[in-house]
C-alpha cells in the first residue's frame, strides 16, 4: 500500500516561517525514500489540507497520517483539524486518514525540548 505523511501547521504569512516544516519533510524523504510527504497549513499559507490531500492521491497513495506540528493542542488541534479531516474521510471514502496527535503530546518530543533548554542546540 502507497501511503504518505501531511505535515500539519498553523501558517504564516512570513516565508521563513515555513522552513522548519520543509525541513521536516525533507528529512523524511531522506530517511525514508520513497514515502510521499506534503505539508500543509490551517490558515494563511497554502497548500491548505484539502489541497495536500488531493496531490498524495494524485500520487496514488492509499493511506494518509496527518501529522500536527502543534506543541499545544488547542482548538485548532482539538476541534478544527478533527473536522478537516472527517471532510477528507467523506471526499476520499477508499483512502484511509490516521489524524496522530500533536507533536507537543509526544514523550520524544518533551525529552528533546528539554534536552535543548539544558545543553543548547547541536551545531
């Protein structure tokens, strides 16, 4: 099964906000060639999720996670994507959608952050 990975951030209006993302996804493809990832914005940037979505599956992919790059699960974790994605469910009915927690909510990610506050970055 063909399946990829939509990298899911607020937006910005300012294009170096969005590098981290693209790092992210570029560091995805290098670790795992092959897997289909797209980024996508709630608001403000483009592509919007719906847009994200309709590329992989032009691609032929099969099976989508939706990753949140949020460290707080607010509304729009909590309640607007949920909902953007249920839409995707019911435009996309043969393609299976896993909505994973925020980044925030993961345990690696709570270590790393820590880590980073105590020592610095890596150069």
């Amino acid at each position: 099964m063909t399946d990829g990975v939509i990298l899911f951030a607020h937006g910005s209006r300012d294009p170096l906000w969005h590098k981290p993302m693209e790092a992210v996804a570029a560091h995805i493809v290098q670790i795992s060639p092959g897997k289909h990832v797209a980024c996508a914005y709630l608001e403000i940037s483009t592509p919007d999720l719906a847009t994200a979505t309709a590329g992989l599956v032009a691609l032929g992919v099969q099976s989508i996670a939706v990753l949140p790059l949020f460290l707080g699960v607010g509304k729009h974790a909590r309640e607007d994507l949920p909902h953007l994605v249920a839409g995707l469910k019911t435009t996309y009915p043969t393609i299976q959608f896993e909505l994973r927690p925020a980044v925030g909510e993961d345990a690696r990610l709570i270590h790393l952050l820590a880590e980073i506050a105590l020592n610095g970055p890596i150069d």
